[in-house]
C-alpha cells in the first residue's frame, strides 16, 4: 500500500520527512486530524529496521492521539512524531535541529515526550520553537508525564475493579505488569500501596531490579511468560500490538488495563478478548494522563487542574463500559463511537465562520 493509500485509509492529513544530514537526524512528523484543534502527540525515538517501520509507527500512534486527545475532553487533535535513532546516542544538535523542523509548522503540531525521549531533549529543541509541552519545571514546563499517566491508569483499573468486581478495591487482587519503566514501575509502586499482589516483567533487566529495591517481594516473570500468567488484571505497559494472534489464547486475566499504546494488533483480537470474557479498557482513553497534562500546559499548567481532569478517566471509562452494554458492542468500539462522534459534533459547528 501507498502512502498516500495509507493516508486515505486511517484519514491522516499531512506526514512531514525531516532530515539533517550533519546531525544525522531523521524524523517522521504525521498529523492525523486537527478538527479539534492544533495537533499534540509525542515524540518517540526508537531504532527501527526499516524506514517503512518508522512510518507506519508514525502513523498508528498519531491515530492514537486524536482518539487519546478526543476522549479526555482535550482541544486538540493528534499527531505523533517519530526520530529513527537510537536513544542512547541522542545529541544537542540532533533535537534543536528536530526543534527547528516543529517550529517550522508555526504551532499545528505540539511534542513532548514518549519512548526513548526525556524531558531535558526537548528543552534543547525549545532553544529553535516554543511548541514543546513536558519540559522540566525549572524551564517553565509541567515535568514528568508519567507520572499523571500512572495516576490515570491507576484510576482506569479501579473503574475496571468495579465493572468486573463490584468494587474499586485492588487489595488481594494479582496484577501482571508487562514493562516496568517510567509509568509501569509508578504503577507498581501505587498498586503495592493499596494491597495488590504485583507481579512484574520488563526486557531490561535494570528496569526489574530498579522495582525490587523498592519492592523486594514482587514476582518476576520472563518477558516470554508475562501475557499468559495467571492473574486477576494484565497491564500492557509496553510497546504496542502484544494482543495479538499469537498471544490471546494464552491470556489467563479477567481485566485487560494497561498504559502502552494500540495494543491490540487488530479489531478482530479485541473481538476475541470480548468473546473470552475478559473486559479489555481501551488503551487510548487509560494511558491519556500524560496528553491531558501536556494540554494543560499549553493553557498555563494548573497541577489540581490536570490532577482533577485525569480522574475522570475514572467515569469517562464507566460511560464508555455503559455504551458497550447497551450497544451490545465491545468497549474498544464503544470508546471508537464515542471519539468519532465528538469529532463529527465538533466538524459541525466549524462551519460557522468567526
């Protein structure tokens, strides 16, 4: 498939290539949908294999921005953008030059950080634009977003708690962690407080032992193992698509709740899910305490403000389980539903001219 065929297909408006040949900077910027407003999504830096890889993350996780920005109420569309490097030799240069190219799109597109990327990158691509979001709070930004997402994910599996279990109560309940880095270990940290048994898995073996310092009587699994361990709730906290064909037979959950972005490789697993009996709660409505945070920002952060907005994930996911049950679809698509119909009201109004 064309890129443009791509574009048509998931309803992208614009994808920028940006390239420095002296930094060695390659980028892909992709703007999924700005009809709520200007663009905001992060900026992943991963070492992919292929240019085609790099692309196509671009475009599923701008995608995901626009759904992530719609649900939590935000006034932004989505967009993503992606730098093929690896994160361990990321320079000044590489990320003012990244700066530079955000700058050039005059504030359609705003980023701060995801995989691979930290608040101090952005604070030397702030030195080229001001369109960066999640910057250190000693340069005037709202700080570390994972942070509100463990907040928001944690809110998500207490919603979850009382649609399956009656109750928001995690205590005595087993949770597998599948990635324990900036908000899965924060996760862990929250789901101890409160009782529950924490199981935890992660591909970096400095990211498992950073969580037993803290929590020596955690269970550790191989990453092999960790999505088909018995347990009460499985949270993805990872990289995309680990619900797949491969991998759902092997689920032993009853709630699937989690951080990491499109878990699902298709609709036809999250079909699956919903036929096992396993409430799955839509990925782009629980991890979206880092979006809503970064909006805040671009109004003048407000840290109660961004707080409050983030526990609602609490009752935007109960609406969004009510609308599965009386469609009778799964919550996937009803979260879809709702997204799709915020964006076609908002279209709507657009057509009175200021």
């Amino acid at each position: 498939m064309g890129i443009f065929e791509k574009m048509e297909k998931e309803g992208h408006e614009e994808i920028i290539f940006c390239q420095e040949k002296s930094t060695g900077l390659k980028s892909i910027i992709a703007i999924h949908d700005t009809t709520l407003g200007p663009a905001l999504g992060g900026c992943r830096m991963y070492p992919y294999l292929t240019e085609e890889d790099a692309l196509n993350d671009a475009l599923r996780l701008s995608k995901g921005m626009t759904y992530k920005n719609a649900i939590s109420g935000s006034n932004n569309g989505g967009a993503k953008a992606v730098i093929w490097g690896d994160p361990k030799n990321k320079t000044e240069m590489q990320f003012r030059a990244f700066g530079r190219f955000v700058g050039s799109l005059k504030g359609r597109f705003n980023t701060g950080t995801d995989v691979g990327t930290y608040p101090n990158d952005f604070v030397w691509a702030s030195f080229e634009a001001p369109y960066f979001v999640g910057l250190p709070e000693s340069y005037g930004g709202s700080g570390d977003t994972s942070i509100l997402t463990a907040v928001g994910v944690m809110k998500a599996i207490e919603a979850c708690c009382v649609e399956v279990f009656g109750s928001a109560e995690v205590k005595g309940l087993t949770v597998a962690i599948q990635g324990v880095g900036k908000v899965g270990s924060k996760l862990a940290d929250k789901l101890i407080d409160k009782g529950a048994k924490v199981i935890v898995s992660d591909v970096s073996r400095e990211n498992v032992n950073s969580v037993l310092e803290k929590h020596p009587d955690v269970t550790v699994v191989s990453p092999d193992e960790v999505l088909g361990v018995k347990c009460d709730i499985l949270a993805p906290c990872a990289l995309g698509a680990v619900l797949n064909e491969n991998t759902v037979n092997n689920l032993k959950c009853r709630i699937i709740c989690g951080s990491a972005n499109n878990q699902l490789s298709d609709e036809s697993v999250g079909d699956k899910i919903h036929e096992m009996g396993i409430l799955y709660a839509p990925d782009f409505l629980v991890n979206a305490g880092g979006a809503i945070q970064v909006a805040d920002e671009l109004e003048g952060f407000n840290k109660e403000r961004a707080t409050h907005k983030v526990e609602r994930i609490y009752d935007n996911l109960l609406e969004v389980f009510r609308i599965a049950k009386r469609d009778n679809i799964p919550p996937y698509k009803a979260a879809d539903r709702f997204v799709e119909e915020r964006i076609a009201a908002a279209a709507k109004i657009k057509t009175i001219k200021l």
